[in-house]
C-alpha cells in the first residue's frame, strides 16, 4: 500500500463492484481509474519501468465490466490488484507474467485445488517461457482458465505453497509484515523486545496447531501442501529484510532444542455440551449429533468428551440464537440429554510443539491458570503437537502473559 494511495487495493475494486451493482456506474469506473490505474500508472513510473501492453486490454475490461453491472463477476473484479501489480513487478525485475487462472486450477465439485491438473499446467506454462524467473500472481485461481475465482483471506500465502510444493521447489518465502512467527501474540505481550520472542524454527505440523489456535502470520492453508512436499518455507518482514525471520522446516531435518515452541490464542467461541449417564454404552449416540451439525451445514474446531459427556467447541458466529434454539429443541427431543448446556464468549489458548509431553506441560499450563484464577471449559490433548484449553474470552490476555512466563521466561 504506497502512502499517496492509502486505501487497499482489493477493498477498492470490491467497492468498485459495490458501485456497479448498486446502479453507480460512473461512480464505478471513475473510482476504478483514480485509485486502481491511476496508482499503477504512479508506482511505474516511481520503479522506471513501463506498463506491458496488456495493461490497457485488461484495464479496458475491467471498465466494460464494471459498465454491465454484472453481479457475478465478484471474484475476477477483487482479483485484479493481484493481477495488475504482479504484470508490473515482472517488468521490474525481468521475469515472464504467468496469469494465475491459466496454472492454479480448483475443483468445480469441493472448491478445493485440483492438484493433477494444476501440476500439469504449471510445468507446461513454466517449460514453454523464455526466462527462467516468473512472476505469478497470489490470490486467485480459476476453474477452467476463464473463470475466476479467488482464495480466501491469505490467499496470497496459499498460491504461493501450492505452486512451491508443486514445482518441488527448494524453498518457498512469505514476506510480510512482521519479522517472523512469535511465541506468543507481540500485542498483548507489550514487551519493549519484540524480536527476542520470534521463534527461529518450527515444524510444519507445529506451525499448523499455531496458525489454526490463532497465529494469522501464515494462513493455515498455506502449510499442508508445503509439508507434503517437504518443502520448508521462511517467514519474513518486507520491512527489514535483513533478518532471518522464522524457516518452517520437515520436522526430520531439525535438532529441537525445546519441546515448547509458541503459543496462539483466539476469541469467538462457544461450547455446547450434552450430559448423560451411560452414553459410553450407547453405539452412535454422538453420531446424532454430529449428522445434525453436518446437515445444518455448522463446522466445528473440537470435541473433548468424557464417559457421560459429549462437548462441541464451535465459533460462535455459527451459533446465532435461532440456530440455538432449534438445536436445543431437536437435542432434548431426538438424544433426551439429563442436561444440555451452552457457554459462549470462550477463547482458545494453545500451547504448541515437538513432542509435547502432558506430565511437563500439563504442569506449567495448570500452574500459569491458576495464577491469573482461570478455570478452563475443556482440556484438549489430541496428540503429540498441541494441548489447547478453553478460557474465558476476556481473560485470554491474562492467560497468554502467564504461559508466556512459565514456558519462556
């Protein structure tokens, strides 16, 4: 975002479509050309660099695009900023522009990346082109090299794994803007020493637990295709590119010198809990509802359970009060619960690393939690890589600040 155009580039050509499909067409295009061409146009000529010809072409659509009203062309509109400044940064720094929809493909059927058939586009693309450097643009992609349609939030971290994993490449780098991954979230922390908590090196299943307990650095959709291919990514800051940063490696190919490597923490939660004596015994009882949560179309993160008791840990934008309303109904109706309870307002803390051992950490953890006088909602082990508590979303700060203090100072 360059200081004489402060507004961000998706968020204009999103407003952009707004315009035009609220009837505002010349509002449209105008926004269009003074805050979309207007500052490529300014950010070519600070670089010393001229726009390619297909500048104008792609410029030109976007304008008779916007004039259609087209609702649907929602993902191609928001799209173009990616677009636009990856074919300007490849004349910069002399590489050929490979168009994302023409290599990064997605399954009509899931939405998800059709790896076969972006693995075979990307070579193709790669092996016909003259220079050996290409500049392809994050964010988006396309069902079948026509329409667009873009990645969620972080999708820029997500194009960039997918197209490292799948060329083999020997590393792939997310430059952003902080200096790499830290152990605990630097804003609550207020520590004057920021940089000394950044974690030189994780997993790839550690930086998943992190990512998915609530460290935005890397979207976590950006990890899994990286780790199957074991290729190790580095996390960086634009800002000062000087430092190392965090490198996210195979686990095989490192020596941890700690078992506890960081910490995340999210608010936005909420539990639901069933209790019944026996349910142990009773073959597919949890089944119910889960098949419930499924044909209601509600995800959820975790499900600690106890011999009596099933527990759901879901966010709670997904459980409006309508939506709890009918599930209680449908509960005390079709599974006949002794007792059915909702807690909201919830924040998850984990505590991630190599090897986690629940008698070492377990004992850190409790002993931090009571400290600040916080009784947990649930305790999830799942495995070697993470333990994740439930607390109480206004005491997330003061939980973070004591694991911080027991497992780091």
């Amino acid at each position: 975002m360059c200081e004489a155009y402060p507004v961000k580039m998706t968020d204009t050509l999103l407003h952009c479509h707004q315009l035009s499909v609220g009837g505002s067409v010349k509002e449209s295009v105008e926004l269009f050309e003074r805050l979309v061409l207007d500052r490529f146009v300014f950010l070519a000529k600070e670089l010393s660099v001229s726009m390619p010809e297909d500048f104008g072409t792609e410029a030109q659509k976007v304008r008779l695009i916007l004039q259609s009203e087209d609702a649907e062309c929602r993902d191609y509109l928001a799209s173009r900023g990616e677009y636009f400044q990856a074919m300007l940064f490849s004349r910069v720094v002399s590489a050929d522009f490979v168009d994302a929809a023409r290599v990064l493909f997605f399954c009509e059927a899931d939405g998800l990346i059709d790896e076969t058939r972006t693995s075979v586009a990307l070579l193709e693309e790669c092996d016909s082109l003259s220079e050996k450097t290409y500049c392809i643009p994050g964010f988006y992609g396309s069902y079948n090299g026509t329409e667009v349609r873009v990645f969620p939030r972080g999708g820029s971290d997500t194009s960039a794994a997918w197209i490292a994993s799948l060329l083999r490449a020997d590393l792939c780098e997310i430059w952003t803007d902080v200096p790499g991954v830290y152990r605990a979230d630097p804003r609550i922390l207020n520590s004057a020493d920021v940089e000394s908590h950044i974690v030189p090196f994780l997993s790839h299943a550690v930086m998943y637990e992190l990512s998915f307990g609530g460290a935005t650095v890397v979207a976590q959709e950006a990890l899994d295709p990286l780790r199957r291919a074991r290729v190790p990514m580095e996390v960086r800051s634009t800002f000062s590119p000087e430092k190392s940063g965090t490198r996210v490696v195979d686990i095989s190919t490192h020596e941890w010198s700690s078992a506890v490597l960081g910490s995340a923490g999210k608010a936005g939660f909420a539990q639901i809990t069933l209790h019944r004596i026996g349910v142990n015994a009773q073959v597919g009882y949890g089944e119910q509802l889960f098949s419930y949560l499924r044909d209601c179309g509600i995800p959820y993160d975790h499900t600690p359970t106890g011999v009596g008791t099933i527990s759901v840990i879901l966010q709670e934008k997904h459980l409006t009060e309508d939506v709890e309303a009918q599930l209680r109904a449908w509960v005390e109706d079709q599974m006949t619960p002794d007792e059915f309870t909702v807690h909201r307002s919830i924040a998850v803390f984990t505590i991630a690393g190599e090897s986690i051992s629940m008698v070492v950490v377990g004992e850190k953890l409790f002993r931090a939690l009571r400290d600040v006088q916080v009784e947990p909602y649930f305790v999830s082990w799942p495995g070697k890589y993470s333990v994740t508590v439930g607390v109480p979303a206004n005491k997330l700060g003061d939980v973070t600040v004591a694991a911080h203090r027991a497992f780091f100072s």
